[in-house]
C-alpha cells in the first residue's frame, strides 16, 4: 500500500494521488488539497485503471511477473535501468494471454475455497449465534440478579444498623427523652397539688360562720378546675392508650425527600444498553413532495440518499428526543453532496416536512458555509460561526438538560452553538437534503 508522501505523514497509508504534484495523498491531505488546488486531479488509488501505478511509469499493465505474482508494464521489464524501469527485468515474465489460462484454473480452485470458507463462516456464526445467546442470557440475569441482592442486603444492612441505634437510644437515654413528655404535663401536677392543699385547708373554714361565704366561693372555683383537671386527666389516658399515643420520636424531614430520591432513582436502574442501532428514519411518506423524495439506499437503514429533483427536502428521525434524555449525539457522514447544500439540526415534533421550514423553525447548521440558521426564540440568518467547513463528518450534541445545541466538525469542538432551545415539545434530529443525488450516512454515537 502506498503510503503518503507528506513527510510527517509517512506512515500514514495514501488514498489518493495528485497527477499534477506527483504525490501520494493520505486522506488528511485529500481533503486540504482538493481545497487548496481546485484543478488538481485526484486519482483515487484503490481504482484500477490499468496503468502502472510505478513512479514515472505511465504504460498499460500488460505483462505478468510470474516471479512476484504482479502486473507489469514494458517499462518494469526494460532492460534500459533508471527512472524506476527494470524492476522486473531478470524475472519469469510472460503476456497477460499467456496467464490466462493458469489464472482461470487458480480462481475456479479459490471460488470452491471460499464456498467452503462460506459454508463454514455460516455454520461458526449459526454457533456462535447459540452460544452468544447462552452466555448472553445467563450473564445479564446474573448480572441484573446481583444489582438487586446488592439493593436488598444494602437496605437490610441499613434497617439493622438504625434498629440497632434506636434499641440502644431506647436502653441509656429513654428516660431523658420521657423527661421531654412528662414536662408538658407538669402544669397539671402543680394545678392538683394546689388544689388538694386548698381543699384540705377549707375543712376549717367551713366550721368558722364568719367566714363560711368565701369558703363556699372556693369550693366552687376547686369543683370547676377538677372538671379541667378531669380533661386533662382523659388526655393522659390517650397517651396510655397505644392505639392512640404519640411518639416524640421522629426522622428528620429530610428522610422523606431522601426517600422519594431513592425511590426515583431506583426506577431508573437497570437499564440495558446493546450495540443495536436505534437511529432509524421514517419511511418517506407518499406526498411528502411531488418531484422531491428521498430513499434508504444500500444494505443500511441509516444511509439516505435524495431523489427527484433539487429542492430542499427534510428527513426526520423517527425517535423523538423528550426530555428524559440527558444528551443525545449522532452522526452525520456526507457520502455524496454538491459544494455541501445540506443542513443539520432539531426541530420540533410537529415540524413540517413538506416545506423549507428551516427558516422558521427548529435549529440548524447550513454545511456549505458553517453558518446558523434557525427560528424563534433565536431567529439567526446567516449567523456566522468559528466552525470549519464540513471535510468528511459532523457530530451533533443535542443536550436536553442544559438545554444545548453543538456541532463538532472533523473532530474540532467549538462550544455550544444554540443555547436556551426550547424543549416544551419534543424534538426530532433532523437534515436537510437540497440536490437529488445527495447522500448521508447518518448514526447515533
């Protein structure tokens, strides 16, 4: 494989090479060089074209070294050394007819190699299959059964450890905390006390005729406190009563917020994540534009190509992103574009399809020119950015909790492009196609 000439980047392979530098181009170099040198032509390396691909050798591949197992060209056979030539001189060499035949016999033998290999890649995936499904299965319950017995013996570690507390503040400091409910009544104890003592002192003031008449006004003030005392009397007997008694005895009030926290928290335990890719788009409904529809193309779902003719068409994703979302990143990969007519964002569940809504609603990124386009609250036009132009890939962080929106380019992050985004309603990622052969692959990181 060649490699790229780029000194920096010689051990990186080369993907491309330029006819008018006469260097190998890695894909980094690629990419700047087909901006830097519009009118240069770019050979990709993995096409054969059918001539040699020798430094300054320009003739047809039309020997075979039998040697080196290679194609040659009359130059890699000269005679005449320098400038690359002779390469092969000194090998078994013969015309690309006369291997025909031995070629043709070593391909029907590697043909039934591979139907062989196939057959045995089917049977090894069909186990593989069985026993994926095995280890999967056991691994996960035991794995899930473990979370929960952790749960469980942490929650009964924790209930002995407070009833363990609660039986020794019960044993050394049960009378200090019964201090506290006996102070409250003894205003009570005071009240009978004094009143017995007056009671017994008016015995003798009931025999002195002088002053009978204030002894009698007592005995009345006393009968009507012992009807008070008599209350207070009942609500002792309720405190007795353990159907109706009170503890002073309380958590703190933050052990019901602390429950509710947990109790959430549970519910959200568990979850179980697989390597299938849920990013997958609508089916193109059937008036979504007269002349301007788009497919899924290829073996993969996630690939979406343009058809019909220009004009631009939106494709939304078909999971909505609500506010149970923490943050939600996806990728998308310009397989095929026009100067990169494409845009890229969220936009409301109820976002209209069949118009360039773009330009009043939702939250974009124009990859022609790295510039925000968007509806309210932000309402940008042509609102210019620190983002580089789009080389090969964008990754979108649609962050439902603080509410953000950024784009990485080919790896270079600049912060939050869109912030404050309503998330009222939910919203779906989305990109707008403008020219019918445009194609993106689209995945969820």
């Amino acid at each position: 494989m060649e490699k790229c000439s780029l000194k920096k980047h010689e051990e990186i392979d080369a993907i491309s090479f330029c006819e008018d530098c006469n260097k190998n181009m890695c894909q980094k170099c690629h990419y700047h060089h087909l901006e830097l040198f519009e009118n240069h032509y770019l050979r990709l390396l993995n096409k054969f074209t059918g001539i040699c691909q020798e430094e300054n050798h320009s003739d047809n591949l039309d020997y075979f070294c039998k040697d080196h197992n290679k194609l040659c060209c009359v130059a890699c056979i000269s005679k005449n050394e320098g400038k690359g030539n002779g390469l092969h001189k000194d090998c078994n060499i013969c015309k690309i007819e006369e291997i025909k035949e031995e070629k043709t016999k070593i391909l029907n033998d590697n043909i039934k190699k591979m139907e062989d290999l196939s057959k045995q890649f089917g049977d090894l995936m069909e186990e593989l299959k069985k026993n994926y499904e095995k280890v999967t299965k056991e691994a996960a319950k035991t794995k899930i059964q473990n979370i929960f017995t952790k749960i469980k013996e942490s929650i009964d570690g924790r209930e002995k450890e407070v009833l363990s507390k609660f039986e020794d503040l019960m044993e050394n400091h049960f009378d200090e905390i019964f201090e506290n409910v006996k102070r409250k009544y003894e205003g009570i104890s005071n009240t009978i006390e004094q009143s017995l003592e007056k009671s017994k002192a008016l015995e003798e003031k009931m025999n002195n005729t002088d002053k009978i008449n204030a002894a009698i006004n007592e005995c009345l003030i006393i009968e009507d406190s012992i009807k008070d005392l008599n209350n207070d009397v009942s609500k002792i007997k309720d405190e007795i009563d353990i159907s109706k008694a009170t503890s002073s005895l309380k958590f703190s009030e933050k052990e019901d917020e602390n429950l509710n926290k947990y109790v959430e928290n549970l519910k959200k335990l568990g979850n179980i994540y697989t390597n299938i890719n849920i990013f997958k788009f609508q089916k193109c409904p059937e008036k979504i534009s007269e002349n301007a529809l788009y497919s899924v193309s290829g073996e993969k779902e996630n690939i979406i190509t343009k058809a019909g003719v220009d004009g631009w068409v939106g494709i939304p994703c078909q999971n909505a992103l609500d506010k149970s979302y923490d943050k939600f990143i996806w990728t998308i990969k310009i397989l095929k574009s026009n100067n990169n007519t494409i845009m890229v964002g969220v936009a409301p569940i109820n976002f209209d399809i069949n118009s360039s809504s773009y330009t009043d609603s939702g939250w974009y990124l124009y990859l022609r020119s790295s510039f925000l386009y968007s509806g309210a609250p932000h309402n940008y036009y042509n609102k210019k950015t620190k983002l580089p132009k789009v080389k090969g890939e964008i990754k979108i962080v649609m962050n439902m909790k603080s509410k953000t929106l950024r784009f990485i380019v080919d790896d270079e992050d600049k912060g939050d492009s869109y912030k404050n985004i309503s998330i009222n309603k939910p919203l779906v990622p989305i990109v707008f196609l403008y020219n019918k052969d445009d194609s993106v692959e689209i995945n969820e990181n």
